[in-house]
C-alpha cells in the first residue's frame, strides 16, 4: 500500500519533483512570477496562505484568529464548497 512510513510501497511522484519544489521555494522571483500568473499580487510583508477545506463549522473561528492576528494574511481560497463558509 502507498504511504510515507517505512514498510509501505512509498508514493508516486515525477523526477525531480522535491529538487524542482526546493529550488521554487528559494526562488523568490519564480514564486512572484507564479502568483501573478494566477492574478494574485499579495500585499508586502503579509503571510500567504492557500486553504483547502470542505465545510467546516470551526472555519469561522479560525479565520477570526487570522483577522485579529497582528500579522496580515492573504488568503488563497479556491472556488469550491468551502466558499460559503469563508463568505
């Protein structure tokens, strides 16, 4: 069976896809380039966040921590069931 503990089959993934991640994620200009592809240009110094969810009754208080956090937040929410709850 696949999964991420010793003794299981491991899991699928494409060449070179971890190395391809690190060098993403050390490459501020690459991720900036990529946000704005998507039409996203989050405000300086916020945190970037992405939310994958389904309903769920305790998001409200979550993104209520988020709102009265003193760092800012910009949330990445696809389209989805969850947007009724984040609305």
């Amino acid at each position: 069976f696949p999964g991420f503990r010793a003794g299981t089959g491991g899991l699928l993934r494409e060449a070179g896809l971890l190395e391809q991640r690190l060098a993403f994620q050390q490459d501020a200009v690459a991720q900036q380039h990529f946000l704005q592809a998507l039409g996203v240009f989050p405000a300086g110094g916020a945190r970037l966040m992405s939310l994958f969810a389904y309903e769920n009754a305790g998001l409200a208080g979550w993104l209520d921590v988020l709102a009265t956090d003193r760092c800012a937040t910009h949330l990445l929410v696809p389209e989805g069931r969850i947007l009724d709850d984040v609305q």
